[in-house]
C-alpha cells in the first residue's frame, strides 16, 4: 500500500498554489489602483472623468496575471498541461 501523494493529488496542490498565489499581487495592484484614484479625484474633482477612465484601465490591466494563473491553474488541474 502507498503512503505517498499521488500524481493526481500533487497535480491539485499545482493548480491551488497557481491560483491562490497568483491573486495576491492584482490583490494589492487594484487596492494601490482604486486608491491613488479616490485620492486624485479628491484632491481635483473636476479631473473625476478622465480619472476614472485611468482607474477603469488600471484595474483591468491589474486583473491579467490573475486571469493568467487561473487559466494555467485550470490547464494543470485538468490534465492537459
């Protein structure tokens, strides 16, 4: 009888650290985002539109790495890499 984690098992734990540790950074990018943007509108209102075009952008460039790991979490998970 094995004692050891199996293939399929070492291939969850992958797919889990792929996807938990790929969200702390855009974590902490959208945070620093949406916060350097409430304080700029705060200190220009009348800049709010184009600030919020920035800010709109900047998250969804903060959100890439995230939808990158989770594909090749996914990728891992599902066994076809």
């Amino acid at each position: 009888m094995e004692t050891g984690i199996s293939n399929d098992g070492l291939r969850f734990i992958a797919m889990a650290l792929a996807i938990g540790l790929g969200a702390i950074g855009p974590g902490a990018g959208i945070g620093v985002v949406f916060s350097g943007a409430l304080q700029a509108m705060g200190r220009n209102p009348e800049a709010e539109g184009m600030l919020r075009t920035y800010m709109f952008l900047g998250f969804a460039l903060a959100e890439v790495p995230f939808i990158l790991s989770m594909v090749f979490g996914l990728l891992i998970g599902f066994k076809i890499i």
